[in-house]
C-alpha cells in the first residue's frame, strides 16, 4: 500500500477508536504532579521554573484585571507547548496539525475575550470598530473592514498554527525520504542532506516552542483590548 506525504496528517485509529484524545491526554502525564514537600526533585524545580518563566512572560501585556486568566493561559501554552514538541517524535502523530482542533481552541476563547469586553466596558469594544475622526462617508466602509478584521481574528489563530507545523512535518519527511533514497547512489549528497535535516529538526523544536507562545500571546493582547 502506498502512502502519500499527507497520510501523516491522518488521525490513527485503533480497533476502530481514534487515537487522538489519547494523544491530547498524553502531555498531562508527563506533567510531575505537586505535593506538599519543600525540597522537590529537579525535575519539579525546572516546571516550577518554567511556569514562573511563562507566566511572566505572558502576564506583561495585560493589567491586573486579565490576571484572573494567568491560568487559563499558562495551561493552554503548557498544553500546545509539549503537544508541538511530541509530535516531532518518530512514529508520532501532532493534533494541534488538524484545523478543527485548532479553531475548536481558538474560537471559544476568543469569544470569551469579545463578551468580557462587552460586558465590561460595552462603548469602549464598540469603539474599536470605528477609528477616531473617520470622516463621515467612509464610516460605513471602515464598520464592515473593522468588523470583518475582528471576525477573522480565531480564523487567523487556527491556520497560523495549523499551517506551520504542516508545513515543517512536510519538509521533514521530503527531505527525510530524499536522504534515504540518495543513500546507495549519491552516498556523499545523502550525507550533506541529512546534515540539512538535522538543521531543519533543530528549527523546528524552535517552532514548536515559538508557535505555541505566538498563539497564548494573541490572545492576551486580545483580552487586553476588552478590559
């Protein structure tokens, strides 16, 4: 049977049950949990750390009104975080590649920032659809762009992610496959090749990582802007 690129992009399935949630389950089991002692392990201290590190990191654009989402967000960057650099594992299959469960993650908590804002401050979030001093002609215009740009918001965080991570899986096999089919006739292209290979991993762990937090830090800047 022959298998396209694509194919790894297909959720598995065993006994007829697919594997997915299984797949999404997965980070939270290498999560260490806490417990009351002082003195941890080292591997506890480096979560601490790294929880402390991200939480900063995130917390910085926002008052202190959006430090009630401090959790939401720093479990959502944990969560995309160890899904993206799991799925560059051999024989590994990476969820946050479908669309549907990316826009599954980013519509709901978009929409949770949009009603906080109208709840909150209702004239201020209607403002943002209307500039300052917009001359009076092109005040319908300037509604529908508006409109549409904030509409499109989850869309945008969906496919931001969605895509590069397909893209970076689908240079890895091409690249991979051509290592392995220039091996017995071109032995020192093959070689160079995998040199090329080894460089693109290493870019995509950096992806991984930067596409997550690029994904948790959109959506505090939009919370920002409704509170």
């Amino acid at each position: 049977m022959n298998l396209s690129f694509f194919d790894q992009f297909s959720s598995p399935h065993l006994l007829g049950i697919p594997l997915v949630l299984l797949a999404m389950l997965f980070p939270a089991i290498l999560i260490p949990s806490s417990n009351s002692r002082w003195l941890t392990n080292r591997l506890s201290t480096l979560q601490s750390w790294l929880l402390l590190l991200i939480t900063k990191q995130l917390m910085i654009p926002l008052d202190k009104k959006g430090h009630k989402w401090a959790i939401i967000l720093t479990s959502l960057m944990m969560f995309l975080l160890l899904i993206n650099l799991l799925g560059l594992l051999p024989y590994t299959f990476t969820p946050t590649t479908q669309l549907s469960m990316n826009m599954a993650l980013a519509i709901p908590l978009w929409l949770a920032t949009l009603l906080t804002g109208l709840r909150n401050q209702p004239s201020a979030s209607l403002g943002h659809l209307l500039p300052e001093g917009t001359p009076t002609p092109l005040i319908p215009a300037l509604i529908m762009i508006e409109t549409t740009s904030l509409l499109i918001r989850p869309l945008a965080l969906g496919v931001r992610l969605t895509a590069n991570l397909t893209a970076g899986h689908l240079l890895i096999q091409l690249i991979s496959t051509a290592t392995v089919v220039l091996l017995p006739i071109m032995p020192t292209v093959s070689i160079l090749t995998a040199l090329i290979l080894l460089l693109l991993t290493i870019l995509e762990v950096a992806v991984a990582m930067i596409q997550a937090y690029v994904f948790v830090l959109l959506l505090s800047l939009y919370l920002q802007e409704n509170i």
